[in-house]
C-alpha cells in the first residue's frame, strides 16, 4: 500500500506540481476536518468543542452528512478562559488581534496603548477594574469592565468613535486627545514598532 502511494504521489507530482498538490491535500484535509465536526455534530444537536488529530498513516473515510456546517473563526474557550480568568498578556494580545478586524484598527497600536498604559497588562488598576488603558470615568475615577474582554471590546469603540472616525488613527494624531504631556505618542510608538 505504502508503495503504492508514494508511485500515485510522484506521478500526481509530475503531473500537477508540487503547489498544486500541496493544495489538494490542504483541501482533502480540510474536508476530513469538516466531515469529522458533522459527524460529532449529528450524533449529538447540541454545540460542543471538540479537538480532531488526524494520523497521516491511516486512510480516513469521508462522510457526508446532509448537515449545514458553520466555521467560525476565533478563539477557543481555553483562550477565551486565560483571557477572562488569568489575565494572561499572551491571551490579551491573541484577542486584541482578533478583534481588531472587526473594527479595522491596527492591533499593534491598541496593544500597545494597552500595554503601556498598564505596565503590560499588571498594574492594579488592569487586575482590579479590568482597565488596561488608562481611560478615566470622571477626572477623579476610573472605568471598570467586569471582565478584559468587556473592557477590550468597550476599547475598540472608543478608539473608533472617538479617534479613528475622526481621523486620528496613529499615536502622534492621538497624542494629544488621549493624554496629556508629549511623551505618551513615543512610547506607544516604541512598543507598536517592537511587538
């Protein structure tokens, strides 16, 4: 069999190139992928996570079932978990960067804002009130988010709203409207330009 293959594989080599094989077979696997999450799926309706590992010696059958299948792109709950739970900066830059598709905000700048504004996600003020960038409520209190994710989220829109709509969009625009004194644009820039 193991023979077989690799004489099917060269000749589909020759044949197609090397690119268009490797395409194949990143669609083959995909479809494996999909198949396997409708089979999980339609033993039982309801939504579950489930982790698939394929071993690439082992001829994997595909089945079709006649089911909508939904990817979505995203964090997995263990993320979503050290994020809302553990605070984790590896966790907070990985959902920065997600979220900031949604706004189409570069995620650098808001990690960035983040992490200089907290002393990289660890001052008292981001474990306490989830406030990872140093905006007030009143000129004597400050935010609170019950979870980071909240408090990403809330800052994604404030940055829209407040700077991007307005076409302040890079730390030497925002200076001046997000703190005060001159330094803030370089260290924010010094952080985008080595994350």
């Amino acid at each position: 069999m193991k023979n077989i293959l690799m004489k099917l594989n060269k000749q589909l080599i020759k044949r197609f190139g090397r690119g268009i094989l490797f395409a194949l077979t990143a669609v083959f696997v995909a479809v494996i992928l999909i198949a396997a999450s409708a089979v999980v799926q339609a033993a039982d309706d309801t939504h579950k996570e489930i982790n698939v590992a394929l071993d690439a010696t082992q001829p994997l059958p595909v089945i079709a079932i006649d089911k909508t299948i939904e990817i979505k792109p995203g964090l997995a709950k263990a993320d979503l978990d050290k994020l809302n739970n553990e605070k984790d900066p590896e966790a907070i830059k990985a959902y920065i960067r997600q979220k900031a598709d949604d706004y189409n905000i570069d995620w650098k700048l808001v990690y960035a804002i983040g992490a200089y504004e907290s002393g990289y996600f660890k001052s008292n003020l981001a474990q306490s009130q989830n406030n990872f960038f140093g905006r007030k409520a009143t000129s004597s209190t400050w935010m609170s988010w019950e979870t980071p994710q909240e408090g990403i989220d809330n800052q994604f829109e404030y940055l829209k709203t407040r700077y991007f709509d307005r076409g302040l969009d890079t730390p030497e625009e925002m200076n001046h409207v997000y703190c005060e004194g001159d330094t803030w644009k370089y260290k924010v820039r010094y952080i985008m330009d080595t994350v």
